[in-house]
C-alpha cells in the first residue's frame, strides 16, 4: 500500500540552477515592489484630492447679455439683486432668485459704456428733534438706489429702484457732477465705491488724477402718500409728449436728470500719495489700486437701527498690488440737524424744520489718513467681513494678516498663509475667512479662534490648477473657487470638504408623467433647450448672492475700444475697412460675439441633486448644516470600486450552485411527490418522468401490479388503467405494504409510472378513428404479447 503525503506545489517543483535562482529571486522582489507601488498609487488616486468620488452639479438657469459685462456689483450682505453695467450702455438690476433682468436703463447718451455700478439699501432718515416729551414722526424707509458712471460723462447718475404694479422701474433721483478729467485716454472715474449712512449715501469716487472725492448724496424728499406708486391724471401741457420721449443733439436720451437733486461739490477729499512703498518710490499706478469702502456695525444690527449705528464712521482702506503699503482712512459720519447757534428763543421758535432727504452744498475738506501699515510683501488680496469687524490682507508671498476696525484699526495676528501669491479672499459672515493661492491650495480659517481649519487642493494632482478666485456664501456653510481653467468647485466650508464639480451647462428637463389639458391642445409650454455655452466662453469672475452663485462668463475676444482707450483698434471677427458698419452680417456677426452670460447655481437645488435623501420635505437649509462630517461622506455618492475592491468582495460572496446537481435535486423532488388532480379534474403531469411504451416496461409493470394486489388480499381489484392502481391504501400499515415496496424497489419501476403509460396510451389511440373496437383491439393485443413473453 503506497503512502500519499500532501507536498507544496511550490517546494514540488526541482530548484533551479544557481544563476537562474537568484535571477527568479530578483524578479520576484522587483515584481512585489511594482504591486506595493501600484496599491499606493490607487490609494491615493481614491483618496478626496483626487476627486475620486466627487459628483458634478449643473447650473440652474442662464441669463443671456448683450455685449461685455464691464462691472458687475453685490451687496457685501448677502442680497439677491445684482447691478451689471454692459458695454452696449446699459445698467441693469438682476434678481438672482428668479434669474431674470428686472430692470434696466441707458443712463449716458450714445450707448456710452457702463463701467461703475453699485447698490445701497442700507440708510435711513434723520430724525428731528420735536421738543421734550414729543416724538418724532415715523418716516418711511428709504428706497434703494442704483449708482452709474460712465467712460467719458463727468457724472454719477443715480436712480431710485422703485417697486409699481408692473414691476420694477428705474426712476432718476440725482446727478453727482465730477471734475473734467485732464486725460482723455482714460475713464473719468476710475472704481465707485457707496455706503449707506444716516442722512445719506457715502460715494467714494476713484478719478484719474488718483485723488478720492467721498460725496453724500441726499435721500430725497419722504414718500409720505400711501398712492405713491399710482399715476395722477394731470393734464399734458402742450409740448409735453415730445419732451418725454425726445432725445438731445448727440442722439442719446433726454435729460432725464434735469429736473432731479445735483449735487455738485465733494464734502471731503484725499490723496493716495503715501500709498508708495517708501518715500523715493512713485507711486503705483491708477490700475493696481483698490480700495475697499465698509462700515463697523453691530453683530446683529443693521443701518439705520438705533443710536450707536449713525455714530460708527465709515473707513476707506487702500491698498495696491505695486506696493506693501495699506492706508486708512475715517469718512466721519453726517453730523445730525440741529437749529443755529447764537439765536434768541423767539428766532429759535420761528426757524423752519430743514426739509428731510435734502442736504445743502458743504465745502470740500482735506483728509489725512488715519493709519500705514507696511505689510511683509506686496499686497495681492484683500477683503473684508460682512459686518465690517475684520479687514484680511493677502501678500504676494503668501502671508496673511487681520486687521481689527470694530475697536479701532489695528493689527491682530498673522496666519499661516499659502507658499504662493494668495489671489483671493472671502468671508463667510464672521466666522470663516476662505483664501486662495498661487500653491493651488485653498485654505479655510476659523475667526474665533485665528487657527488653520482645513487645507485642500483645488484640483486633481499632479498637475493642479491655479485658483484666481473664491465667493462665500452668507446664508449658508458654502463656498465657490474658480481657477484658471475655468473649472469651478463646490465647498463645504464648515466641515472642510469638497462638494462638487460645477460645469456652466444647463440640467436636461425632466420627463412630465401626466399630461395636462394645454398638452393635449397643444399650448402647453415647449421644454427648455440644454444650454452649453462655447469653448472660450469661460467664467471670468465669480460673485455670490443670498440664493445662489453667479459665474460671469464672457469669450476672450476683442475688448471695448471705449473701454481700453484705443479707439482704432478693430474689433474681432471685423474685416477691416472692407466690413459695412451697417450691413446685416456685420451686425449679427458683432452681436453673436459680443454676448456675455450669468450662469447662476442655486443652491437649494443644487444640494437637491447632490443629497436627494436629506431632507426631501422639511428645511433643507437646517438639515445640511445640522450634519457632521461623517454623515455628509455617507450622503455624498460613492465612485466606482477598483479591481482589487471587485476581487475582494466577489471572494465573499458564496459560489453559485452547479446547475447540474440543482437539476437532479429538482428531479428527486419531483419522483417523491405523488400526482393529484385538480380543481379542474386533470391530472398535473407537469413534473412526472414519462415511461417508455416498451414489452420490458409492460412486463415490470404487471409484476409491480400483481405484487400489489397478492399484498392488499384482493380487497381491491387491480387494473393496468384504474386511477387507484398505484394509490396505496390508508390502512395498509402492516409487513405487507414493506413486502409491496420491496417487490417495486428491485425493478426500479416508480410509481408514478400507472399515470405515465395511460398517458402514453391515450395519446398513441388518438387520432381519427377514435372506436371502442379499436381502442379493444389495441389492448387484446398488449396483453397476449405480455403473456407471452
């Protein structure tokens, strides 16, 4: 008898040859290396950098500009209306929540461009003094105002944003009269800057010869009509109708501001001589300046509200990209009504309460900035909170430093900035400061504690991307970064995570499941065309509103001569002199090119998408920031698992059942259980192995037959074709019914097979000639060849 042992199929195989052996050694070590190597690889391609599992959102909707956007303005707080001047002259107001132009107006003559836009809603009228123990009359809230400059016009138009049955109009309210500017090479106003005070508008005006002259615009006289918005009938002089809607000798619009407040003078002015890096350096150019114009206010308060809030000064920082210098300066706020000094009682009594809303012309002063700081490097980024409580300052070698205005200017502390330039900065309310750099990095810092919160990169590695800028969001823990692909990511800027990857394309409508009546008529609303804007149509710059995140994009084609100050430059697309001005290809070719789009991401449905499952009928708003980290990985969709991942969970799972060994279990099942008839009288054959018509089987047949009947005692005639013939009896309990099975068992006859052969038979009968005789013949015949046999 031969002994087996179990060998290793690895130690069974003969040794090779020294040389060969080591050779085999060292391919084997080269090879777990490469395997090593190649499991770090896919680790780090799955891990949150490389955007492994990171879903892609659409945009919400679009709105299409004609021309070049050339400014575009948001309220520092967080409000859904935009302001976007154009290069076709218009100034127009955009609510974000419907994504639609609500109002627009040409404010300078011949198309003039729009270079300047702001907005103010924050003000309120001053309250006179009425005597002890009186109160002062409630007045109404100022209206909001929409601010214009353009390129060669010496004036600031401003309009008041007026609410009537119709909608929203633009309605002149003042004209703001600005020195002729010396170089006719540049715009006449270079940024526009409002604050919204007490009494007035704060308007800081930047102009070419790098002085800032700070206006107060008056509110206006009080709406104190509760029909203020309903045309009166009055009677139409003659000459009326062509004033209304006439245009000037330059062909532009009627001096609608004619009739409105001018004001003409500047109550304080200064200059940005010591905004040079040191005394023997010029001064940086009128290009590289920004100035940034903000208002400390309390932590829950707004304009207008209480005492203290008209008390709080407005500050101007000014800062360059051309030197470390940062300036501040203190606007002081409007000194309250109160009556002339040196009058007798009885003059005192008769001095007219001075009209609301009016202010008379001040005499210009002269401002001295207040605070220099010099910052370590090149300033290349500022930005300042909401509230006004913290001004941020980004070097150009990635330093960073917060400045306190709530309790005076004055420096805080130095962050851990970026190894590069950082390019942009943003605030999240008071809490969160979000910069961008040169690194490729994005950076999220908590203001409570001035400590790093999280650190991620923009892009996928190896190559990542320069980011060029970043918006945060004031109602909600989100934030947005653009970089210089033109790619755009979503943030988490709470718990320190991407979102999402943002593509400026247009979500496909969904498939309606019930039709309407209008469908069925055929005027019911045509769906809406997915938008894909060109390949140079990228978003240049990035803003963010109460409801949603707006991308202004515009093609990289020719910029506005008026705006560049080369008036003989051709525009793109142009032939040159051969090019007919006023032909109709000219035209629709100049209008296919010069459009811009806002492309806005809403983000409750953006969070819709992403997060189906949270939330899908309460506050998504509360539901997304009550959740953790680890709660927002879980909703977060799940990319698609890796070789080794498949391996290992296909491992797990148990092997299915051969087919072959299924089929047989299935057939043992099916020789146990008994035929019975149905409801309907017919047999169920439908799991019974069919019998072969044959002499061997007949005759195993009868001897299984005659065994049965011997041990039943004849109690029960047998019969080849009888329903019972195979139907053992109840009460057949005894040694009888073992002798019955065991003279089955040997011929290996089922007993199912009575029902087969009768099936059989009945099926061979069939045909045409379906007699009794027949049917008696066939059987004789059987019988008589068993017998024989």
């Amino acid at each position: 008898m031969v002994n087996w042992e179990k060998v290793n199929p690895d130690n069974a195989v003969d040794p090779l040859p020294l040389p060969f052996s080591i050779i085999d050694e060292v391919i084997e070590e080269i090879l777990e290396a490469v395997g090593d190597q190649v499991d770090l690889i896919e680790k780090k391609k799955r891990c949150p950098e490389y955007e492994f599992a990171l879903p892609e959102a659409r945009a919400s909707f679009f709105v299409q500009v004609p021309g070049r956007i050339a400014c575009a303005f948001v309220e520092p707080r967080g409000t859904a209306r935009m302001a976007l001047g154009t290069s076709e002259g218009e100034a127009l107001l955009v609510d974000s929540r419907k994504g639609e132009v609500v109002a627009h107006a040409h404010p300078f003559p011949q198309l003039e461009p729009v270079t300047c836009v702001s907005i103010c809603s924050e003000t309120a009228y001053q309250d006179v003094f009425a005597g002890p123990g009186i109160d002062p009359p409630a007045l109404p809230v100022p209206q909001m105002k929409l601010f214009a400059g353009g390129v060669t016009t010496p004036k600031i138009l401003v309009y008041n944003i007026q609410k009537e049955s119709f909608g929203v109009v633009l309605k002149p309210a003042c004209a703001i009269h600005l020195p002729e500017a010396e170089e006719t090479e540049r715009p006449v106003i270079e940024q526009l800057h409002t604050r919204g005070v007490i009494g007035g508008v704060w308007v800081l005006a930047l102009l070419p010869d790098k002085t800032v002259r700070v206006y107060l615009t008056p509110l206006g006289e009080p709406d104190l009509d509760e029909e203020a918005n309903v045309v009166l009938d009055t009677p139409i002089a003659e000459g009326d109708e062509d004033d209304e809607e006439g245009e000037d000798e330059d062909g532009g619009p009627a001096e609608e501001f004619a009739n409105a407040l001018q004001v003409n003078t500047a109550m304080y002015s200064f200059s940005l001589t010591q905004l040079a890096p040191m005394r023997h350096l010029p001064m940086p150019e009128l290009d590289t300046i920004t100035l940034t114009v903000f208002s400390p206010r309390p932590r829950d308060g707004a304009y207008g509200m209480g005492v203290s809030a008209g008390q709080v000064p407005t500050l101007c920082f000014a800062s360059s990209v051309e030197s470390n210098a940062i300036l501040a300066h203190f606007i002081p706020s409007p000194a309250p009504l109160v009556a002339p000094t040196g009058l007798e009682l009885d003059e005192l009594l008769m001095k007219e309460i001075p009209p609301h809303g009016l202010l008379p012309d001040p005499e210009t002063k002269q401002l001295q900035p207040r605070r220099r700081w010099s910052m370590p490097a090149k300033t290349s980024a500022v930005a300042v909170a909401p509230n006004g409580g913290i001004f941020a300052v980004g070097g150009c070698q990635g330093s960073l430093a917060l400045v306190n205005t709530a309790a005076g200017p004055s420096l805080r502390t130095m962050l851990p900035g970026h190894y590069g330039a950082i390019n942009a900065l943003t605030f999240h309310r008071d809490k969160i400061l979000v910069s961008v750099g040169a690194d490729c990095f994005v950076h999220q810092y908590c203001m409570q504690t001035d400590t790093l919160l999280a650190r991620h990169l923009s892009s996928p590695p190896p190559e990542p991307v320069v980011v060029l800028g970043a918006s945060a969001c004031q109602a909600m823990s989100l934030a947005m970064t653009l970089d210089s692909e033109g790619s755009l990511r979503l943030w988490d800027i709470k718990r320190g995570c991407k979102i999402a990857r943002m593509t400026c394309e247009s979500s496909p409508q969904e498939p309606k499941t019930t039709e309407t009546a209008e469908d069925k008529d055929g005027e019911g609303t045509t769906p809406k065309p997915v938008i894909k804007l060109e390949q140079d149509e990228t978003p240049k710059l990035l803003l963010s509103t109460a409801s949603s995140f707006c991308a202004i994009c515009m093609s990289m084609g020719a910029e506005d001569p008026a705006i560049e100050g080369d008036p003989e430059t051709p525009e793109d697309g142009a032939d040159g002199a051969e090019a007919s001005p006023g032909g109709e290809e000219g035209d629709a070719g100049a209008q296919e090119q010069d459009r811009s789009w806002l492309v806005f991401f809403d983000q409750v449905s953006v969070l819709k998408k992403l997060f189906p499952t949270l939330a899908p009928k309460g506050d998504l708003t509360k539901a997304f920031e009550a959740l953790s980290k680890e709660e927002l990985s879980k909703l977060q969709p799940q990319g698609v698992p890796s070789t080794m991942e498949k391996a290992v969970a296909l491992s797990k799972k148990k092997p299915p059942e051969d087919p072959t060994r299924a089929l047989q279990t299935a057939k043992a099942k099916d020789r146990t259980r008994l035929t019975s008839r149905g409801r309907s009288g017919k047999l169920d054959t439908s799991n019974i192995m069919i019998a072969k018509l044959t002499a061997e089987n007949l005759r195993k047949f009868a001897a299984a037959q005659a065994a049965q009947q011997e041990a039943v005692g004849g109690a029960k005639k047998a019969s080849s074709f009888g329903s019972g013939g195979f139907a053992r009896s109840a009460t057949l309990k005894t040694a009888d019914s073992k002798k019955a099975d065991e003279a089955i068992t040997p011929h290996g006859v089922p007993r199912n097979w009575q029902v087969s052969v009768r099936k059989q038979l009945r099926k061979g009968l069939s045909g045409k000639d379906t007699r009794q005789a027949r049917i008696q013949k066939r059987l004789d015949q059987l019988k008589k060849e068993v017998g024989g046999e």
